[in-house]
C-alpha cells in the first residue's frame, strides 16, 4: 500500500502492484522509529519525510 500523505492519505493508501513500483533500499529514520515502535505514522509525518528524502537532507540508512 502506497500513501503520500496529500492525495493519498494514511487513512486511504493505495494499492499498487509490485510490478509497477520501484523499491529503493532507502529509509526516513524518523517514520522507520515510528513503525518499529508500534506507533502510528501522520500524514504529516509521511509528507515531511518525503520532501526531506527528495531535498537529500534527511540522514539515510541504506540496508
């Protein structure tokens, strides 16, 4: 399931098939704290992390 937080809320993600997604080895720290905590992730959360991965100002971890 895909969200972007704008047209595609955390409420309402996307379903999309693998075929049609590129997967990156790429990882928001702060949503991946989140996820690992059990806590739940904002829309808001989703759009700061992907304008900060698109910036190349959020601190990576690539696995």
């Amino acid at each position: 399931l895909v969200a972007d937080g704008r047209a595609r809320s955390v409420q309402r993600p996307k379903q999309k098939n693998l075929r049609h997604v590129s997967l990156h080895e790429v990882w928001a720290q702060d949503i991946r704290a989140k996820l690992l905590a059990n806590v739940s992730v904002s829309n808001a959360d989703i759009r700061d992390a992907l304008e900060k991965l698109q910036d190349g100002v959020e601190e990576v971890d690539r696995q």
